[in-house]
C-alpha cells in the first residue's frame, strides 16, 4: 500500500500534470506569422462563403424539383 501513496505523489494531482502537460506541448508549437494567420483566416471565410452559396443553390433547386414532381401526382 505504501507503494501504491508513493505512485500516486509522483503522478501528482490529475489536472496540474494536464495543466502542464497542456503548456510543455503548447511551447512546443510553431505558430504561423500575423500576416500568414490572417491570409489563413480570409481563404477560411471565402471557401466557406462559396460553400454556403453552392449548397443554398443546390437546396433552391432541389427544393423547386421536389415541389414541381409533389404537385404533378
């Protein structure tokens, strides 16, 4: 039992070792330059903004087609 207490306090509380786990790999990250974040950042918001009007579009047509067969039976 005596070991068991001895491997407990060398493990340490469960949230300070995640803590610092969470910090030593954080410092071990290379992050990208302002100006590279925010050409990053603008391609994100312009693919997203052609997905979103592609698949509303596609949701449009659909939609039109459904309705179109729904009204003929």
């Amino acid at each position: 039992m005596a070991k068991a207490q001895i491997v407990r306090r060398r493990r340490g509380n469960p949230v300070t070792r995640y803590l610092r786990e969470t910090n030593a790999e954080l410092k071990k990250v290379t992050w990208p330059a302002r100006q590279d974040a925010l050409q990053l950042t603008g391609l994100v918001l312009v693919v997203v903004v052609i997905s979103s009007a592609v698949l509303g579009l596609l949701d449009f047509v659909f939609a039109r087609v459904v309705g179109f067969v729904i009204s003929l039976g």
